[in-house]
C-alpha cells in the first residue's frame, strides 16, 4: 500500500483509499488482520491519530471489525460492500464528468471501446 500523491484530499481520506484499495485488490481478505495503526503510519508517513482516523471511519461503516488486544481485522463482506459503494460513487460523480468531458472532446464510446 502506498499513500497516493495527490494533496487535493485530507489525509486521513487518502488512507481511507489506500486500505479500501488494498482490500479490493485481495491483499487483505475478508478475516485478514490489518497492519496496526502504528505499523500503517510508520508505513505511509502519517500521524498515528490520522491513521486510527482512517480505521475507525472504516469500523463505524462496518468494514472493518476491532477484536480488542488481538487487532483489527477485515469484516466478512467487505470488499463486495467497499466495490459496490464505490462503483455506486462512481456512476453518480465521476462519470457524469468523464461524459461531459468526452462529449466536449468529440470522443465517442465505440471509439474507446474499438481501442482497448
């Protein structure tokens, strides 16, 4: 995992992305223990406050579960609950802008998609 370069967020939000990233690519499974607040922020150059920021917005939305003296841990059902929020979040702000812009630039679907 490796903290994104854009500064247009919060930190805390880029780590929010970070972990949901890796969870959606596999790197942690559902029931998978989840690096600890200390060795996430020694890892991404962050606060450790910033970092339990992060974890707790994740266990408050259910993602990830706190098993106390033991860690913190991916929740059963997490990564189809982080993909579908996602893609929900996807189709309603940021393609209405992809859209707008391939309309302004002549782009037309079967062109991108005659490309890939």
């Amino acid at each position: 995992m490796t903290l994104r370069s854009t500064h247009e967020k919060p930190v805390y939000v880029r780590l929010r992305e970070v972990i949901a990233d890796a969870i959606l690519a596999g790197r942690y499974s559902d029931g998978d223990p989840l690096p600890s607040v200390r060795a996430l922020a020694a890892e991404q150059g962050a606060n450790p406050l910033t970092v339990a920021k992060a974890y707790q917005g994740f266990q408050d939305e259910g993602f990830i579960v706190v098993k106390r003296g033991v860690g913190m841990f991916v929740a059963p059902g997490a990564a189809a609950r982080l993909r579908s929020a996602q893609r929900d979040d996807f189709v309603k702000h940021e393609w209405p802008v992809i859209r707008d812009r391939m309309a302004r630039l002549g782009i037309d679907m079967s062109d991108l998609v005659a490309q890939a």
